[in-house]
C-alpha cells in the first residue's frame, strides 16, 4: 500500500499550488466525526468549512443521493425536472423570495447577485449608470474576478489586478463609513450578516437596519451574502431572520447541499425583473443529484428540529468556550451566533491553538488570522459538544505549558 506520506507527496506534485492542505488524508466520515487513511478519528467541528451539516454520511441523504444517481443525474436548463421545481418552491416559502437562480458555489451565487442588481438598475429602473456596488472591510465573497473584488480584503487581491470596476468599501458595523458612500449611482450594498471569513464577526442589528434604511433611501439594493449563515448555521434558517430585517437579494451556498455542491441566488419577483430569458445561466444549475440534496437537507432540519438544537449547542459551546476564556489570557474574545462561533485570540495564537486542538483529536480552523473557528454539523449532541470543550480545554493547557517552557 502507498504511504500516506508518498500519497501526500504524490498529491502535492499535481495539486494547484493555491491549496495548502494538511497531511493528513482524508478517508471516511460518520455523523460528527471524520478518519484518516491511518485510522486516526477527528471530532470534526469544521464541518468541511461549514458544509457539512447533517455531519458525515446521513443516513437520509446517503439514501436520497443513491436513489437519485439512479434515476437521474443531469439534463441541464433546457429541462425542468421535478426535485429542481420541489427546491425552488421549498427555499421561497422558507424566504422573503419569489425567486431562485440555482448555481454551484458561492462565488457563483455572488456574481449572479451582482449581475441581477446591476440589471435590475439598468433595465428595470432605467439607470444605466446606477453601477455602483459597496462592500465591507474584511468582508468575503469568494473567489471569481467579482467577488474577489467585493472581497474587502486586499490579499486576495494582490495580483490579479485590474479588478471589475465600480467597487466600493466601507467599514463593517460602521453606518457612517457607508453613509459617504452611498449616493444615487449606488446600484446595491453587500454584507455578510456574520463576517466569516473576517474572523466570525456578528453584525450589529443597528448596522443591518441601518444598511436597510440607506438602501431604500436611494432605490439601491441590499444584498445578504447568506453563504455561510445560511442554512441553519445561526439558529434561524437564514440570519436575516434572526435579525428581522430583510435583504431584497440573498447569496446561499455551503450547507445547502450538506456536501454536494450547490449554490442559489434568491430575490423577489419586482428584482428578477432584471433578468429576461438568456441573460444569466449555468450549465448544471438547478441538477438534480444537487437539488435532491438540498432539499433532503432541508427536510431533515425541519423534521429532526435542528434549528432548535442549533440554539441549544449553540448556547453550550459558548458559554463553555467563555468559561475557557477566563482562564486563559490569550483568549480576548468569544463571539457569535448559533453554531457559529469564533475565540479570538492574541498575536499568532489562534494557529497554533488550532493544531494543538488537532493533536487532542479536533478539527477547527483560522477565520480572519486571529481566530479559531467552531462550524460543527447542526446534528452535533450535548455530548459531542461537551468533547469538543474538553479538547479544547486539553489543547490550551498544552499549548500554555509550552509557552512557559
Ligand atoms: C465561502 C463563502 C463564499 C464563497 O463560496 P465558494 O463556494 O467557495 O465559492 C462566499 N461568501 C461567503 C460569505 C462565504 O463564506
């Protein structure tokens, strides 16, 4: 058998050099915890990036997915098929939305709602010049020329210039900031009701509302970039709901599917006014083996409750991780919502406390350079999350006495 050494190696020699993936290999997945080729189980409180959140393997979505890879995979826009008009109608009564274009990632999901804004603007209000998009500081949208450019981060931006043009940046949770630079050639504001990337950054509800109020005021559009609160993520089935205030355009993606990848982007009928046959389209948007996971998602998140255990583990993981935090000095904030949840930590410690969490068995990551991320599976138990403390707990110790020596 190859070495899991010489595989690593192997997959280094042909991998893009943009991933850095960490050397163990991956092999097999159930419920919250994940194995290596080697045989080593992780308690996995990453949840492939917040993917993942009926955990590995769900027994009902094993079984939707085969029957549905046996009966149809793919027949591309020129056809409806039933579990693609299911979904659409599903995510729109769960939602202020009439409407869904389906896609496959979240970067996808981000360029439609630009293209959809900016069209809506140009053919449906009739301004052409009304272009103008304003994103956030240390904001994340994903990875295509647009979306790296409404990315309010400039590492990700290094290199790839020129970027699209008519982007704008204001400061996260900071009104005025947007205020001076909202004007009548503002074609839609972007946010993330909770940073992500960034550092799992909760909006202010004052923030939110007030991005509202600005955007009615000049006829912009607000677009909630839900790819990773959505689905369940924050204890509403999307943040804006928790929040009580309602984007005209929303961006889903990573839970959607719980692992198959599938992204939607999702506005009112008076928006999808900007779109007419032709004007947007992809070729396996809305594919069935996607659509029937999505919707397989959503039906075990509303019979199992999971929105109420999201709150429940939710409250537990937190409250345990700012117990944590008392004792240990590099901790300097605990934040979030749900099972979304970020410990910031000093300097570079967030890194290394997220391997020495690995070496006690647990999966978490960076977000924002500073802070260690929790996205467990929504179906994660008492017990799981009580694990997960205890390792945590576990990691810090190590990782102090190390500090001393
Ligand atoms: C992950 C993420 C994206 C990008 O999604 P991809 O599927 O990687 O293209 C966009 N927006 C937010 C808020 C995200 O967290």
């Amino acid at each position: 058998m190859t070495s899991t050494q010489e595989l690593f190696e192997l997959g280094n020699a042909h991998n893009s050099p943009s991933y850095g993936p960490s050397d163990a290999i991956m092999e097999r997945g159930q419920g919250v915890t994940l194995y290596d080729r080697d045989g080593n189980a992780y308690l996995d409180f990453l949840a492939g990036i917040a993917v993942n959140c009926l955990g590995h393997a769900h027994p009902d979505l094993v079984k939707a997915l085969q029957d549905q890879a046996a009966t149809l995979l793919h027949v591309s826009n020129m056809f409806y098929t039933e579990v693609q008009i299911r979904l659409m109608e599903r995510l729109t009564s769960l939602s202020f939305a009439d409407r869904v274009f389906l896609c496959n990632s979240g970067a996808e999901s981000v360029e439609a709602a630009f293209k959809l804004a900016r069209r809506f603007q140009s053919t449906v209000v009739g301004k052409p010049n009304k272009t103008n998009i304003i994103s956030m500081n240390s904001s994340f949208h994903g990875r295509t020329l647009a979306a790296i450019t409404a990315t309010g981060q400039p590492k990700y931006h290094k290199g790839f210039e020129p970027l699209v043009p008519g982007f704008f940046y204001a400061d996260f949770n900071d009104l005025e900031s947007v205020r001076k630079l909202v004007d009548q050639d503002t074609a839609a504001i972007i946010v993330e009701p909770i940073q992500g990337e960034g550092g799992v950054r909760p909006a202010t509800p004052e923030f939110l509302q007030g991005l509202r109020d600005l955007c009615d005021s000049v006829g912009a559009l607000l677009i909630f970039d839900e790819v990773q609160t959505g689905i369940g993520r924050t204890g509403t089935l999307f943040a804006y709901q928790g929040y009580g205030v309602e984007p005209d355009i929303i961006t889903l993606a990573k839970g959607l599917g719980g692992g198959v990848p599938i992204g939607a982007m999702m506005a009112t009928n008076r928006v999808f006014e900007g779109f007419v046959k032709g004007s947007h389209a992809s070729t396996f948007g809305g594919n069935p083996l996607a659509c029937r996971a999505a919707l397989t998602v959503l039906d075990v998140i509303e019979r199992d409750g999971l929105l109420e255990n999201v709150n429940q583990r939710g409250e537990q993981l937190m409250s345990a991780l700012r117990e944590l935090a008392a004792d240990h000095p590099t901790i300097i904030d605990v934040r979030g919502r749900g099972l979304m949840i970020g410990v910031e930590c000093l300097d570079t410690h967030a890194a290394e406390i997220v391997n020495a969490c690995r070496d006690q068995g647990l999966l978490v990551n960076v977000a924002g350079g500073a802070t260690v991320r929790f996205v467990p599976p929504l179906i994660v138990t008492a017990q799981d999350v009580e694990s997960a403390v205890s390792r945590v707990k576990q990691a810090l110790e190590e990782w102090t006495s190390k500090q001393a020596a």
